[in-house]
C-alpha cells in the first residue's frame, strides 16, 4: 500500500503536505502512511483515494495503475 500511495501523489503533484491539509490530518501522520508498515485510518483512507482520485482497493491493493 505504502508504495501505491507514494505512486498516487506523485501522479497528482501532491506532497505529504497537501495530502494532509485535504485528508485533515497533521503531514506527520501522511509521512507515517507511506513508511512501509504503517495503514491509514479507514475514514482517513477514504479521503485520502479521493484526494488522489484513485480507489480504495486499489491503493491497499498496492495497484500503480494510473487512471
């Protein structure tokens, strides 16, 4: 997953910064979610897809896929 979201922000432009001012959550806490081992919050993932325009699923499921 770590390494999907990483894929995602890079697709949008995103930083960890920006990440977390839509998620609403400290930049902290996004740097955290793509150190490998760590997940987000499920209410935090899902905010987090949609900020990035991806699904869910894909970014647990590690999928790179640009859509």
């Amino acid at each position: 997953m770590n390494q999907a979201l990483r894929v995602a922000m890079a697709d949008r432009g995103e930083t960890v910064e920006s990440l977390a001012e839509q998620v609403g959550v400290d930049p902290k806490t996004v740097a955290r979610w793509v150190t490998p081992g760590r997940v987000p919050h499920p209410r935090h993932r899902a905010a987090a897809a949609v900020a990035l325009g991806r699904e869910v699923e894909d970014i647990l499921a590690g999928r790179f896929e640009t859509p």
